[in-house]
C-alpha cells in the first residue's frame, strides 16, 4: 500500500496554508478599499 504524502492541509491539490500566506501579503481588501475611501470622501466634502 501507498503512504499518502499530502499535507493534511491540502484539499484537491491546493496547498490551503500557502493560499493563507499569499493572501495575507496581497494588500488590501476590496471592502477595506471601499471603507478608507468612503472615509476620505467624507472628510473632504466637509471643507466644501
């Protein structure tokens, strides 16, 4: 019989704990683009 040689964190050949990784570095979010800018629009209508 064949040892299985996947990481438990693995799901259909993709490697979860590194998707985590990428994700994490990949910068902001769409929401949290949305939110910062709602934010300073607010800020800069009220001088106007």
């Amino acid at each position: 019989m064949q040892e299985n040689t996947w990481s438990t964190k693995q799901y259909s050949n993709t490697n979860v704990e590194e998707v985590k990784r990428l994700n994490a570095n990949s910068g902001m979010s769409y929401n949290e683009v949305m939110a910062l800018l709602a934010k300073n629009y607010q800020k800069s209508s009220k001088y106007k």
